[in-house]
C-alpha cells in the first residue's frame, strides 16, 4: 500500500498526510485534531504565540485527540531578532498603510517593545511539553535543541526549499524533510538561497531524492490523487496539504478568507513581501495591489508583519476579503471539501484510484 511509508512509521500515523502548519492564528486546535484523529497528522503554526499559549495549544490538543499532532515554530534568521526601526523608519512604516488603519477605523500602532515572540522561550516550552512532533521553517534549531528532542522522542520535521537547505537538514540529523515547492501557498521558508529562486515542487523533489536519504515529505500544489501520486512517484513518502485544509470549516480563517479561496480570483497567486516583509504567495487583492508598487520601501519581517497585523484582524472581522492576505497555492483551483474529515478521506481514497488506474496501464 503507497500509505505503508517511512513517514507514516516515523509519525505515528495510519497515512503518510500531514496538515500543513498556518501562522498568524489562521491554526485550530479543532483542525489539527480532526486531521490527527482521521488518520494524518494535525498541525499548530504556533509562532505567533506566547510560551504561555503554546502550553494551551498544546493541553487543548491532547483533549481532543489522542493521536499524534505537531506544533510549527519559525526560526529567526541571523540578525532578524536585533532589527530595531529608527523612530523615523517606524513613522514611515506607519504613514505608509495609514490610509488603511483609518478606512478601517483603526488606531495608528505605536512604536512596541518587541516586534515578535521570544523564540528562545518558544523552543524551551515545546521541550517542556514534547508534543509528538516538532516542525519548523525558516531554519534549523540548534544541535542542543535537535538532540534534546531525540532524547524525548520528539520526531523533528524540518522544511527545505531549495537542496542545499535539504542536504543542511539531513546533516542536522533531523527525522523529516518537507520539500515545500514554489507552489507552496503562504510564506516561503527559505533560509540559505532567496525565496524567489525556489524551484516548483516537481522539480525540487527528484532532485533532493537523489541527495539525501532522509525521508521526504512533498508540499506544494496537493489536493487530490493526481497530484499526491505524483508527489510520490517523484522520490516523496509522504505529503503535506496546506491550502485546501485552509479552505475547511474548522480552520480560523475568517469567512470571507475561506471564500476567496473558491472564487476565480485564487487562479491567480503571486509572491508578494507587502504583507509581513518576507515573500509569500497568495491571491491578488485590492491591498497587494496597491501597495506593490511600494513593495521596495516595505520593511523586513518582523516589522511590517507586525505593523499590517491589526489591518489583517480587523479586515477579517468585517468581511473585507479586498485588505486581508489571502496566502493561497497554486492550486486552490482543486478545492472541492468544506470538513477536514472528508478531506482526509478523499486523499486517501483518490490516491489510491489513480495509483490502481496507473498500474493497470
């Protein structure tokens, strides 16, 4: 059975499928634990959140499911966490997306303490709590912390978009690689070559079968059996789906986010920094529009990120689909489920279908 894997053995899990993480609180403990309890592996983006959350994450999971589950930090890239904005760089930060805090009605942010969540304090809560797996983008956590997850049997799932940050992976000794192509909706992790000079998922994932031997994990561009039989043809033992998990019911995206995700507009996706200050790739809507042309001027993560944060929640209160960051991939197209369940089975279902066409052939 293409289920039988090394990534399904070393998961924990009846399929080789994991929920692709969401940051900025578009996670649910409801999704991850539906995903988890059909029979793939939940996950949490919980980089977003204080260690006192992450522990809540985690306790809410453990409740609903008792199978395994994941939980996503981002690694800082070097120098990102001493980036401070002058007092004239944050004004101008602020004067730039001014237009939209007052449409929306709200307050113009003042300079904060911190722009991001302490990583440091991140990592030793999730080694405090040791859920099943531990995935992370962006990076590499460091050998003491990869060795203290071994030591507690916390399976390590780390992300590569490009092969040098796949052989960089391997030789870390993490247990996991996704091989996330430029497909891929939301952020691109990439943390040794530019995000921009990612290749697609078909290309990327041959290409790190042929050099390393840690199993893989194919991202980017999966929604049905075609797509996952591909994946596997390639060198992949598993995959992961971020966009139509996005598009269920029990994501915490808003209404309006879960609706341009079935509309004609999700044909068209592109990288963009506008949102966070670090390239990810979603549909085209009003805000991306109109402050590409600035694309240049807008500050790097965490600072941008932090400054569109409250534009983000209070556009998804109010329905405003024009002025959120709608992160999508490139086949959004292929969305056909509402409930994760479903979604579960249908991939199961349909991969097999088409793997039993094609070996009739």
């Amino acid at each position: 059975m293409w289920t039988e894997t090394r990534v399904a053995r070393k998961l924990g899990t009846r399929l080789p499928l994991i929920q692709g993480p969401f940051g900025g609180g578009m996670s649910s403990t409801r999704l991850a634990a539906a995903v988890s309890n059909a029979g793939g592996l939940g996950s949490f983006g919980a980089h977003h959140l204080p260690p006192a959350d992450i522990a809540a994450t985690v306790k809410e999971l453990r409740e609903r499911t008792s199978a395994p589950f994941g939980i996503n930090l981002w690694v800082p890239l070097e120098g990102e966490k001493a980036l401070r904005p002058t007092p004239e760089e944050f004004a101008a930060g602020v004067a730039r997306l001014k237009h939209w805090y007052d449409e929306l009605g709200v307050p113009l942010p003042q300079y904060p303490g911190a722009f991001s969540q302490d990583y440091e304090a991140q990592v030793e809560a999730v080694l405090a709590l040791a859920p099943p797996v531990f995935s992370f983008i962006f990076g590499i956590p460091s050998p003491q912390v990869l060795e203290a997850c071994r030591q507690k049997g916390i399976v390590t799932v780390g992300t590569a978009t490009n092969v040098d940050e796949g052989v960089a992976l391997e030789k870390a000794g993490v247990d996991l690689i996704v091989a996330s192509g430029s497909e891929a909706g939301g952020h691109r992790a990439s943390f040794l070559r530019p995000a921009e000079e990612s290749p697609a998922t078909t290309a990327l994932v041959p290409q790190l079968a042929d050099r390393v031997r840690t199993p893989l994990v194919a991202s980017g561009g999966i929604a049905d059996g075609r797509t996952v039989a591909t994946a596997l043809a390639l060198g992949a033992e598993g995959v992961q789906v971020g966009t139509a998990f996005l598009a269920c019911e029990e994501s915490n995206a808003s209404d309006a986010y879960r609706r341009a995700l079935r509309q004609e507009s999700a044909r068209a996706t592109v990288l963009t920094r506008v949102f966070s200050g670090r390239y990810a790739r979603g549909i085209k809507n009003r805000f991306l529009q109109e402050l590409t042309p600035h694309e240049e001027d807008v500050p790097p993560y965490p600072i941008q990120n932090w400054l569109t944060t409250p534009l983000r929640k209070a556009a998804a209160a109010r329905g405003r689909e024009d002025l959120l960051s709608l992160w999508a991939g490139q086949n959004a197209p292929l969305i056909r489920h509402t409930r994760a369940p479903e979604l579960v089975a249908f991939l199961e279902e349909d991969t097999t279908r088409v793997l039993a066409r094609l070996s009739g052939l």
